[in-house]
C-alpha cells in the first residue's frame, strides 16, 4: 500500500522519478509513454461506450441499460487510472535496471468488456 501511495504521488510529480536510478534509452521512455496513451484511448472509448449504450439504446429497460453504461464507464475510468500507475511504475522500473511490473489488469478489463458486450448484444437482439 505504502508503494501505490507513493506512485499516487508521483503522478503529480513526475520529476522526481528522475532521482531514482540511471536514464534509461529515451525509445524505452518514449514507448512507456505511447503505451500510456494508448490505455487513455482505451479509457475514452469506453467512456464513449458507455454514453452510447444510455443514449442510443433507449428501448432496453432502464436498469438494463444504466447498468451496463455504468460498467463501460467505470471501466473507462479505472483504465485512466490504471494508465497513469502503469506509466509511473513502468519509468521508475526502467530506471532502476528491474524487471517490467506484470498485472492482471488487462485480463480483468477485457473480461468485463466482453461479458457486458455479451449481455448487450443478448438484450439488443431480445428487445429488436
């Protein structure tokens, strides 16, 4: 916890990452960035998803339909944490010669995309 708490802070300080290790290849930094703005992607379509499951499927039943756009949304939100902790935790890594951090992340957000995109198209084709 004491490990997160510090990333969380890094966030906003992202100079002080600096201070830890040597420099690595600047490729290395940049592709930690663009695999940081690829997840922000990620977390916007979501977002977007989730706009467009409550604006354009108005015949599924209210619950139906706040659920699952609340789902894509509050995934597109942990993805935009989620982009952010990587992208700290990444540099700070590369920096100190370690190994890569591993996550399950990815294979949790993909399973939620999958089941609520499931359930939409099992709806869709129940209320069409």
């Amino acid at each position: 916890m004491i490990e997160f708490v510090r990333n969380v802070r890094l966030w906003f300080a992202p100079q002080e990452i600096r201070q830890e290790g040597g420099t690595p290849d600047y490729r290395f930094s940049l592709a930690n960035e663009r695999t940081f703005l690829a997840w922000l992607r990620t977390a916007l379509a979501l977002i977007g998803g989730g706009f467009a499951v409550d604006q354009f499927l108005p015949d599924l039943r209210w619950g139906w339909r706040v659920g699952l756009a609340l789902a894509l949304l509050a995934a597109g939100v942990l993805c935009s944490l989620r982009a952010v902790n990587h992208w700290v935790r990444c540099e700070r890594a590369m920096r100190r010669g370690e190994d890569l951090p591993v996550s399950r992340f990815p294979a949790v957000l993909s399973l939620v995309v999958a089941i609520v995109a499931v359930v939409i198209v099992v709806l869709v084709g129940w209320v069409g």
